[in-house]
C-alpha cells in the first residue's frame, strides 16, 4: 500500500516566450506572479497549488540550489491539457472575463449527471486550458 497523498501541488507548463506566457496568465488569473526569473514564473491559485511557467529548454541541465540539494532536468514540447478549477456556477462570469481579455472559448462542454460545464481555451503557447468545478470528478 502506498503512503498517503493530499493532492497535486504544481501543474507545469513550458512555454517559448517567458514575457508573452506571464501576461497572458497574469491576465486570466487577475494576479501578479509570486517569483519571476528569466527561466520561471510561478503564480499561486487559491487552494494552494501553483501553476509553473518554465522557459522551454531551460532545465534542460540539472539546476544546482544552493545548500539544498539538485532539481533534476525535465523540459516539455506539444500542445499539453491542464485544467484549472472554478467555483460551481460560475461559468458565465469566466465566459465574461475570458471575452474581455481577449481569450476565445475554443469549446464547452456540458458533463452529464449534472456535473457541470467545462470551458476550454488556448493559450499563446497552444496548450489547452480547461476550467472546471470540481464536481466533474465526482464519483458516480
């Protein structure tokens, strides 16, 4: 049996233009980034996750932190799926402040057994943003 997990901590996202990238979801969150370096841009949602932004090609080497230890290399190419979530009902209002900044909804889509609707969208990088209540997920 493996030991007990409480949820995901970080959803990363590699992108070409690290300037482009952080404006873009400075808009669709409303926020400022918590830690901005030329290779990285973190913004802290709500529950306490954190979205990554990485410069694509950037930790393509392993990345030395100073008295803690070494992060190993990763990196990431092609259009990735990550979903954000939203309040239940609150999907007009981010259908709203999606038109204002600019930001078409490439797809929505009604889940059955009243789970919601999901609105997906692209970002400059052609990843496929999702936003959704955490009711999708339900068990049955």
């Amino acid at each position: 049996m493996a030991p007990p997990l409480t949820g995901l901590l970080e959803t990363c996202l590699y992108v070409d233009d690290m300037e482009r990238a952080r404006a873009f979801y400075g808009r669709l969150l409303g926020q400022e980034p918590v830690l901005t370096e030329e290779r990285i841009t973190v913004f802290r949602l709500s529950d306490g996750t954190v979205l990554i932004l990485f410069r694509r090609g950037s930790t393509l080497e392993p990345v030395e932190v100073p008295g803690a230890g070494v992060i190993p290399p990763h990196d990431g190419s092609g259009p990735l799926h990550f979903a954000l979530a939203i309040p239940e009902g609150s999907e007009d209002l981010w259908c709203r402040h999606l038109g204002e900044i600019g930001v078409a909804v490439e797809s929505e889509v009604s889940w059955s057994k009243g789970r919601g609707r999901s609105l997906y969208f692209r970002d400059p990088d052609g990843h496929c943003g999702e936003l959704a209540s955490r009711r999708l997920w339900e068990r049955a």
